[in-house]
C-alpha cells in the first residue's frame, strides 16, 4: 500500500522572523487559508488516506503538528530526539512503516514545499508508484523542469530513458546549487531537473540501500528495529539516533545507487527556501513588489513586505528588500542577503535571544 | 520683565510615525528623558520662571501640553483654534503678554529644537534682552553659525555691527532654503548663521510692526485685544484667528523692517526637523549608524533605527535608510526622501486612515 512520509522538522531560519523555533514555516500560512504542512496533506486526497499519512517532526513541534493534522493518528507523528538529517529520518520513518505494512511503498514530501495544481501532483504520485510497482529497487526522485536558471536548487542530470514511462528516466548525475553560469547550462539542455526533495520507494528498499550505502545508520536501524513497539523504543531512540550520521538521503544513498531514476514531475513547484522565493510564489505587482498585509508604499519597487494584524508598514523610496513585521520582531534586510540574515539569527542565539528565535 | 512664548502647535509630519497629529514630535522624548517641550521650559531654568512662561499650541495637544507642563499655569497654554503659521501665532501670543504685563519682553521659542549647552543659551537670551532694552525698536534674532553647508535652514546675512554688542549686527539679507553650492558659499564667508527661529523683542513693538506691514493681522489682533478676558473672547478668536493671513514671523515682518537685528548665538542647536537630523543630536557609531532600542544589525550603514519597548528591529545589509518602529506603525524609508515620506502621510490622509496619522 502507499503511505505518504512527510518531513516536518524544520526550522526554516531563512524565513525568520516569520519563521520561529516553535512555529516555523511549514506550521504558518504563508499562502491560502491553511498552514503548508495542512496544504502537503490536502494534496494527498484521493492518493493516500490519513490513516496511512506519517508525519516526522521533532519534539517541540510535535504537539502543534498534531493539532493542526486532526485526521492523521497522533502515534503517526513520529519525533526524532535530534535532527540527523533525511537520511535517518527517512530510516526512521521506513522502520515505522514496515512494523505497520511490511509492503509500504513510501511517497516522501517535505512540509514546506509549495506544489499546484494538486492534479499534476496526483499523477505524478500515480507515475511514481508504477515505477516501483514494475522494479522495486526503483528509487524515484521526482525531477521539476526549471524554469529558471536558479542556483539555491539541486539539480539532477537524466540518463536513459526507462522502458513503459515515457517521462521516467535514470540519473546521469546530480549538482547541488551550480553557480549561475552553470545553471544557465543546465536550464539550456532541457537535460536537467530541480531534485524537488520528494521521492517513491518500498520501503524495505530504502532500508536495504542504507544499510548497504551507510551501515552506520543500517546498524542504527536494525537496534531500533528490534525495540520498536516495545517500552524500550523511546530511550533507545534517544541514544541511538543521536549517534548516527547526519547526511542527506541524497548523498547517503542516492547519488551512489544504480537504482536511482528520475521521473519529470509536471507540476509547478517551490520549497520556498527564502524570503525571495515568495513572490515566487504569491506573485508581485506591476513594481515587481509582494506586498501581504497593511502595506502602503511610495515609490518602491522590487520589495517583499508583510505585516500582519492592523500594523501598519509603510515603506518609501527603496528597492530589493524584505520587510517583515511580526508581532514582536522587525526584519529589513538586503533581499539577497542571505547570508547576512543567516549571520544575524546566529549572533542572536549566541547572545542568548531565543525569545527572538 | 521678560517673558518666554514657546511655540508648540506642530505637527512634525516628517517625523512620522513617531510624530502623531495627537502626539507630536515636541511632545515626545526624542533626546535624553524629557520631552522636547519639557527641555524647553527646563532650559529656562534661572532666566524666566514658570510664572512668566507661555505656551501656544493648538486645541488637539493643549491637554497633553498642560499635563507635561505642570509648573505653567494653565491658563498661559494659549490655544489657537486653527494654524495660522508664526505671524499670527506671536501676535496672539504678545496681546496676551501685553494684558498681563504692558513692558513684557518675548523670548520666542519654537518647543521642537535642541540646544546645547544651556549655559551658553542663557548668556545669548541676556544679551538679546540687553540690545531690546537698549532701543525698544530692535527685533532680535539669534543667528547660529553654521557648521556644515546646510540647505533645509533659513540663512541670515549679517550687516554692520551694533554698537556695545560684539556679537550683535545689523541684519543684511535673508536667504530661505539654498541650493548646496550656496550654501557653501555662505558656510565660506563666516558672515552668514542659520535663521534659529528664536527670536527676543518687546511685545508691544512687535504688535505695532505687525500692524505697520501686516494690516490684516494688526486688525485682527485689535479685535482679539477688545475681547481679552471677556467671555467674548472664545467664540470671537474662532472667527477672527481662522480670517488671518498664514503667513511666517520672518516673511512678515523681519524680512522687512529696518529694526530687525541678529545676535551671533554660540550655542549648538538643532531644529530636528526631520529623521535626518537625528544623528547630529545623538550621535552615531562607527558605521555611521544611529541606533535607539532594541535593535540588531549586520552589514548596515548610516541608518537611523529606532525601536520601543522589546520589539526588536533586525536590519541586514541596508545602507541610508531611516527605520522607525512603533507600537502600530513601522517605517523604512530612504533616508533623504522627505518627499516621499510627506507624499505617503497625505495619502494616509487622503485615504481616511486618520488613525495612523
């Protein structure tokens, strides 16, 4: 049976101060009336029932992530100790499925990500399954054409094309946030996806391609594996999980294994990653500005500003920046200045901030 | 005797939105732990006691004037029933001085400026108290020299000097508002000072030099002087003060009369006309940053931010802007667009969202 696994955990610092330790993106409505983690459920209506939908999330989200998923049963929300990366979170929540249906075919999404229309989403979610229903050591990763040559993307390069689905293809390799030179490249060929962070597999089989790709986390999993159930699970998960590696599903397992394939997923899609990425998504205005809430600007162009509430942001003569007026935090900042805006959150939490966080 | 007139019925609007039609700039604490208004009566300390102390102020903030103000009777908060720029304002003002005392001296003082130290702001207030004793004639203005070639201050060019007052003259021309490369040019002869908008002189003289190059005015005033401490009075200053001409003190009368005179002030002052003018009563730091409250940044130059209470405003990467928060409005603006920001306010108006304003 399909289950879905959606990853929750984040902490979304590049949204910040929208974004918070105890309340980050994915928990938030950023677009719609629901939050994006309830929109990464809504899609699956019609794929995957909620009694087959699992959550991964950490300890201090979990209780907000149960109450915004009435449908999804409370013991589905599995929370790691600490974050190890997808790696092992994807371990983890493999074991939980196959202690439920020891034939889960696994559909993997991230909270955070922005999908439409849900359509081309469902299809491609059907396309996946049948991959791995024909061969399943398939390990599928769902591949978005770019539209633009960006350079805070994964990309995967495709290989030969797999018999029976015309948009499924091997990988012929993987690069991770090419400059833009190279991005343009990739955009040019028509040859290269986005790795858009969601993936189909059995999940024996990832189980099985950990192990072999990372024993570290195979070793981790079996001791789990052998408690899961039991009183014991939760101590055990404590200090095993907290000693496995923390990489990606990626480097882990998938640039390795000869059973990766992409499929050309035709939905349009956005990991809202950062600020930037917004108008992306909720579009910008004839000034090329975003603007959510009360806003009043004179002669602005360029700029993203959300206020929420009856505050008031009014904004005059500047271009290129974020504005974000939270209840007890302002942000403005360079729109590209990522790293700045990484720099900050960081000095704050070293002066022990963390109302702030 | 002498007798201070502070003048304090502004509304700041290029100090919004920490300048409210309801809270004004003047009665906000902008510089150390008192109010402008409150630094305006305190710096007389010595020179005019609270006794002899008028406020003029308009019928919105006479409340707030009066609370923050206790030491002035309250009956010497003059209201004006509508704004009628300086001219009509001290006209109003010196018939109130002259019913309560005929030989009154006016020290006018707009309630907004810094000045510092008080010291030397004494000395200069004794000295042009001599020169009006000297010839009842003279309108004394304080002239300041300029430390940088300023373009938003009115200039005064000095004349010949007067006698027994090494720092009194004899007033040339006036200049409102220069282009830079006039301005350096005055900043270059030493003989020019910024127009301080504090003025000393006799309040029957400047009643009569009212009448003689402003009839309408001295008519009006004649009407208000009949009614003065009748019941009369109220409902006749709603008629009377609305009919007047707005027109400034300078325009009016100083720019024209033979008497004016100007007295080389060497105290540092400021009109703190708008956010720009607030690192130069501050200070900034070493990035040229003028920061107030809670207030983190990385990467950031010559801004001017402002935060109350514990709301934090995080800047990154931003250089020239001024970035003011309150409890319901922030704004960030270019710093030298004051245009743009007066353009924003009116639309606010115009828009009827008055509650901001």
């Amino acid at each position: 049976m399909l289950h879905a696994v959606i990853m929750s955990g984040g902490s979304g610092t590049r949204f910040w101060p929208q974004s918070r330790r105890d309340c980050p993106k994915q928990l938030q409505v950023l677009v719609g009336d629901r939050t994006l983690l309830q929109q990464s459920v809504d899609r699956l209506d019609g794929l995957v029932t909620a009694e087959r939908t699992w959550v991964v999330t950490n300890v201090v989200q979990a209780t907000a992530t149960r109450e915004q998923l009435p449908s999804v049963p409370g013991e589905q929300v599995i929370e790691e100790p600490v974050a190890r990366n997808t790696a092992a979170c994807l371990g983890l929540a493999a074991e939980h499925l196959l202690a439920a249906d020891p034939e889960a075919v696994m559909l993997v999404l991230p909270a955070d990500h922005v999908i439409q229309p849900d359509e081309s989403f469902r299809e491609a979610v059907q396309a996946a399954v049948a991959l791995v229903e024909d061969d399943r050591r398939r390990l599928v990763l769902f591949g978005v054409p770019p539209t633009r040559a960006a350079t805070g993307f994964g990309y995967i390069h495709r290989g030969d094309p797999l018999p029976g689905q015309p948009n499924g293809f091997g990988v012929s390799s993987f690069h991770e946030k090419p400059d833009r030179e190279t991005a343009e490249h990739y955009l040019a060929t028509g040859e290269s996806y986005w790795n858009s962070g969601i993936f189909t597999w059995r999940a024996d089989r990832i189980v099985e391609a950990l192990a072999e790709h990372q024993p570290a986390i195979g070793d981790g999993l079996a001791t789990l594996r052998a408690v899961l159930g039991t009183d014991q699970y939760s101590a055990r998960l404590q200090e095993t999980f907290a000693a496995l590696p923390a990489i990606s599903i990626d480097r882990a397992v998938l640039e390795h294994c000869q059973d990766s394939c992409v499929l050309e997923a035709s939905f349009c899609w956005n990991d809202v990653g950062s600020w930037r990425a917004l108008p992306e998504v909720i579009g910008s205005d004839e000034s090329g500005n975003c603007l959510q809430g009360p806003v009043s600007t004179v002669d602005v162009h360029n700029c993203i500003v959300r206020s929420v509430g009856d505050h008031l942001v009014a904004v005059v003569g500047v271009e290129d920046l974020v504005i974000v007026q939270t209840a007890d935090v302002t942000l403005v900042a360079r729109r590209d200045d990522e790293d700045g805006l990484r720099e900050l959150v960081e000095r704050l939490a070293e002066e022990g901030r963390d109302g702030y966080l």
